[in-house]
C-alpha cells in the first residue's frame, strides 16, 4: 500500500538521514549525482559542499534544482522523499558558518545512526580555517513532497 507523506513526516525524513541525490541540468540533459548533506530545519535549508565542477557550473547557470531521499528497507517497506528548490552558493563568513553547521549536524546523524564517532569530520571542518575551503552552497527548500510503502 502506497501513502502520501505530509509535509512534516517528510521534513522528518529529509532531518534524519545525510545521503541524498541531486539533480540538476547541464547542456539542456539532466543529472543526478549522490552528495552528502546536511538539513537546517531552522533556516529550510539543505547545506551541501562540492569541488568545481560541471555540478556547480550548471547550477549557477540554472538555480533550479531537485532534491531525493529514498529509505529502503526493502522491496515492499521505503520511504521516499522529494524536494524542489533553488540553488544557492555561499561565500567567505556565510560559508564557514553554514560548513561549521553542517559538520556537527552530520557528526551528529552519523553517531545516532551508525554508532560512530568519526575524527574525519572534525578534519574536514577544519578546513574552513584555510585557504582549502570546499565550496559550499544550500538548497532553499520550496516544496517537499515523499510517499511511502508499507505492505
């Protein structure tokens, strides 16, 4: 049986969990890319970082973009999640803040999640402090929408 989430049981989906699936276009073709991310309920925000690339140049060119979580249990048990929003790059102190953000929120998930304490992110975060920063950018939630099937 398929059931339509509401906004709110998908918010909580998109809350719990880091690995979703972006899509965006580039040249007139869809993509869809794995990325990692962090959701700030408080600002309806999905932070995420990236290196230069065809990903970023695309959606500076076209802020439209779509945003996927699927929780699968298995054939007959998901919970799917989708969101459409704009892309937005962040730069300098807006950029350390919300990196800094996003590096406790995902150290947070994955220790809930996974039972884990992992040093890697606080490496990462550190990164905020030099000249390597990662570039990072934020969907601006617009419309969420999720199904489920439970059988």
């Amino acid at each position: 049986m398929y059931t339509t989430l509401d906004e709110k049981a998908s918010l909580a989906i998109l809350k719990n969990d880091y690995l979703g699936h972006l899509s965006y276009i580039y040249q007139n073709r869809p993509f869809v890319v794995p990325i990692t991310y962090f959701y700030d309920a408080e600002r309806n925000v999905i932070i995420c970082y990236s290196a230069e690339g065809h990903k970023m140049n695309a959606m500076r060119k076209n802020n439209e973009v779509a945003f996927n979580i699927v929780d699968v249990d298995n054939l007959t048990k998901w919970k799917s999640v989708m969101v459409h929003g704009k892309f937005e790059q962040l730069f300098g102190s807006d950029a350390k803040s919300y990196l800094h953000v996003f590096s406790l929120g995902i150290k947070t998930l994955i220790a809930q999640k996974e039972l884990k304490e992992l040093s890697f992110i606080s490496e990462f975060s550190s990164k905020a402090i030099n000249e390597n920063i990662p570039m990072i950018f934020i969907i601006k939630v617009e419309e969420v929408t999720g199904k489920m099937r439970r059988d």
